[in-house]
C-alpha cells in the first residue's frame, strides 16, 4: 500500500478473545493467550510497513468487572508480554509508552510497564500506546483536574483553557489524533476508546475475532480507509 494512504495513528480494540475461546470449548484464558501472540505478529507488521503510531486497547477501566479468575490470568499474561517485550523487542526499533492509570496494577507489573518505557524511550520507529486501565472518559477527567490544579496556582485563567489544552494534557498529548479506528469481533461499539481523540475517525468494524486476525485483515481494512473521502466536517 502507498505510504500517503496509510494512517498515521492507527487504533485497534482488541475484542473477541473470551468468544474465540468459548466457542472451541476453551476457557477464556487461553483466548486472551492466542490474543497476545496476535497482539505482536500485528504489532510487528504495522511497524515494518510504516505506521507511525499505533495504539493498542488492551485493558480498559471496565475490565476489573470480569471474574477474579479472568483478571488474574491476564495480570499473568501482561506480565509474560512485557518480559517477552523486554527480551524480544530488543532489535525492534519501536518506542512503547504505556497510558491509563497503571497504579491499579501490581507493583511487579508496575515496574515492568517502567523498564519497558526505559529501554525504549530513545528508539526513533513507531509509537505503540498500550491501553492498559485506560478509559476514555476517565483520560478526559484527569486531563480537566490537572488543568483545574494549574488554575487554582495560578498558573493558568479560565480563559486559556481551550481544546489544545486538554489535547495536550492527554495521555496521547503530543501526538496526532488517531486516522483509523479497527474493531474486530463485529460489535458496533467505541467502548469508551479514544473519546476525544477519535472525534474524527474512521471506523472499521470487522466480523472476525481477534485470535483469527491476520496482517491479511489489516491490509483490508487499511484499503477500506485509503478507499475514503476524508471531510473534516467540510464540503
């Protein structure tokens, strides 16, 4: 595909796992386990075709609803991720950043999000934005309280708070908002993803599960969004 067609900031709510697994007779874990081999074989391709950024909803502020069991599994399974990142990604020149509140982990998986943001902090290729104990709305209530904070110092007016200064106190502040938004598994929802960011997205809704998805699927939805006429709310 043509470098200008392709977005910038590409989105992906990971969905359908629990479903994958449910249907082969499996328990929910092992779909969340062939989730994040899939989670790094995409990771990979977007980065080698030339993604610059790429943010990935892994855990979302709702999720701590799920059974003890499920939570705990994909506690296990975060913390396999990042050693296998630590050691795997070692050669891949990709920056990863973590956003959300990762303070509701515990403190092993907490130092590993902070080694993995070290040891890439310097590498110059695609941005991965992993969500992780991230909700939207609860993204846009930080950034509104630390702006809040500012004011009550003194150190900003009412007045000078306007939509690039929210932008900017994001998890995502910093960088561009995302172009395309893929949710496979076939539901027609945000699900609490990139509120304020995603104001202009495309969105790609595909009827596949996300352990079967395949860097073929990607292609197609990346032709899907090349093939639209982008407004912005014009003519």
């Amino acid at each position: 595909m043509e470098q200008q067609s392709l977005p910038k900031h590409l989105g992906i709510i990971m969905d359908g796992n629990g479903r994958w697994a449910k249907k082969r007779g499996l328990p929910r874990s092992a779909g969340h386990t062939v989730g994040a081999a899939v989670f790094k074989t995409i990771t990979r391709y977007c980065s080698s075709i030339g993604i610059k950024y790429l943010t990935i909803y892994a855990f979302s502020t709702e999720n701590w609803r799920r059974p003890k069991e499920e939570i705990g599994a994909l506690m296990k399974l975060f913390k396999q991720y990042l050693e296998d990142a630590l050691r795997d990604f070692l050669n891949e020149n990709i920056k990863v950043r973590f956003i959300g509140d990762v303070s509701a982990f515990p403190p092993e998986l907490q130092k590993l999000i902070r080694e993995t943001e070290k040891v890439s902090e310097q590498r110059t290729g695609m941005v991965l934005n992993i969500a992780m104990n991230y909700g939207g709305r609860a993204e846009i209530t930080h950034a509104v309280k630390v702006l809040a904070e500012d004011v009550q110092k003194g150190k900003l007016s009412p007045e000078q708070i306007d939509e690039a200064a929210i932008a900017k106190h994001l998890y995502t502040g910093g960088q561009p908002d995302p172009d395309l938004i893929i949710r496979p598994s076939g539901e027609n929802r945000i699900s609490n993803f990139l509120l304020w960011q995603s104001a202009y997205a495309e969105y790609v809704v595909m009827d596949i599960l996300w352990p079967d998805f395949k860097p073929k699927d990607l292609d197609r939805a990346l032709s899907e969004y090349a093939s639209r006429n982008r407004r912005f709310g014009g003519v």
